[in-house]
C-alpha cells in the first residue's frame, strides 16, 4: 500500500502539479449553468444607465420578469418605467427570441422584432435584441477551453450559425464560483467589438448564484450599458398568459 501511494504522488510530481481531472469546456458550461439560480418565475427591478463617449450619464428605472420555460429556453418581458420619454417601453421575448416583440406606448403599437433587425441596438442600450434574449448554450455555439489560471478558465465561444453577428467570444469563468466574470465579443473579422463584464454576484445558500451588477461595453463606439439590480424575487405567482402581447400592452405589469 505505502509503494502505491508513493507511486500515486511520485505521478503527480512529474505532472508538475497540473490537475489530472482536468475539466472539458463543455463540462464547465454545464458546471455554470448548474450554479445559475433556478426558478420557475422571476422580477428584477434595478436600473439601467447609459454612458456615452464623452462620459454623460442618463439613468433608467426599469423592470424584468422571466419565466423557465423547461428546455432551457426562457421568456422575458423587459419594461422601462422612467424616465417619461421611454416609460412603459416594452420587450417581450418568447423561448429565448424564437419571437420578439416591442411595444411602444406613444403609438400603442407593437412591433414584431424578426431577421436581422434582432441584431439591433434595443432603445439606445448596447444590448441587441438578441443579446436580452438569447444564451450562450451548447445549441447556440461549439465551446473550447483555451486555458486556465488559478482563478478563472477561458473559453471560447464559435457560433453554429453562419448568420450570427458575432464571430467568436471569449468567456472567463471563475474557477470557484463557476460564473462567467467576462466575455468579449469579437466581430466577424476577429476584431473586439463589445465587453461584458460581472461587477457584483450574490451567493445563495445552495450554491447558486444571482447577478447583481454587469456592464456591457461598445469597444467600437465607445458607449457603455450597466445594468444593476435593487431587488430580486423567485418563484413568484404569475398568470398562464402573463408571457403575451397582451400583457405588454398594458399600463401595469
């Protein structure tokens, strides 16, 4: 038993100490979206506040709810409640953008967001349509680890589509916590084009965990999105029908 164990250490040592275990980038895909919170409903109320090139700040109230729709698809309707020229400004999303709506309270009017008018800005933020909508799952993009430190793993991200906007991301996702901290999206001429950064995470007492605080950063046009939540609610009671276009067409969600 002792010249096995002395074997077993004798290996680790001319490995250099790396870890044998080592995990794939699909395995710690699926690591982050085990950590991720689990709900059937959620409402986020925070605010959103933009900063253009200059440096001028505008701040928006606004209000989220999502629904898990099994599949790992999800449905959200998204609200601005101020300032007055955006109030009640709405965006529904149906199975992570199989459809996408707007509605637009000064023309009570709703408009089908379809084609490559998802890749739009939504209202002035740097999140595209798309980007409210969709994930970064293994139906979307073909993952590889590209390396690892002793805090984080990077990743990257290529598309499936041909379509898609984006030609590759680079995820870095913490090694203890397991969420992604960053993720760069390259345009498809492999040049920089936004940043999403994690600045404030909330652990549960299971393990998962809530983000608080992000921002999404336009590299090109030098403008920046941040997103910060006031208060988070899990499992809350919401009607079959709640995720419609009728329901964005209300005054009050």
């Amino acid at each position: 038993m002792k010249r096995f164990l002395l074997v077993c250490l004798l290996f680790v040592f001319l490995l250099g100490g790396r870890n044998v275990f080592a995990l794939t980038a699909q395995e710690i895909l699926d690591e982050v979206e085990a950590r991720r919170t689990q709900f059937t409903t959620q409402k986020t109320v925070g605010k959103i506040i933009l900063i253009d090139a200059s440096g001028k700040e505008e701040t928006r109230e606004m209000v989220m709810y999502l629904k898990d729709e099994g599949d790992d698809k999800t449905s959200v309707i998204f609200r601005f409640l101020s300032p007055a020229d955006v109030k009640g400004v709405t965006l529904l999303s149906l199975r992570n953008g199989e459809k996408i709506y707007l509605y637009m309270p000064a023309y009570k009017k709703v408009r089908l967001i379809a084609g490559s008018s998802k890749s739009e800005k939504f209202m002035g933020t740097d999140f595209s349509y798309d980007d409210l909508s969709a994930g970064y799952g293994k139906e979307d993009y073909e993952s590889a680890l590209q390396g690892e430190d002793e805090a984080n793993y990077y990743l990257e991200l290529t598309p499936k589509k041909s379509d898609s906007k984006y030609g590759r991301l680079i995820m870095v996702v913490d090694k203890e916590k397991f969420y992604f901290k960053k993720i760069e999206f390259f345009d498809a001429s492999g040049n920089l084009w936004k940043v999403l950064e994690v600045h404030e995470i909330r652990e549960k007492e299971d393990g998962s965990i809530q983000i608080l605080k992000l921002s999404l950063k336009d590299v090109k046009e030098n403008h920046a999105t941040i997103m910060e939540a006031s208060s988070i609610e899990e499992d809350i009671p919401l009607p079959e029908d709640f995720f419609s276009v009728r329901t964005i067409q209300r005054p009050t969600l």
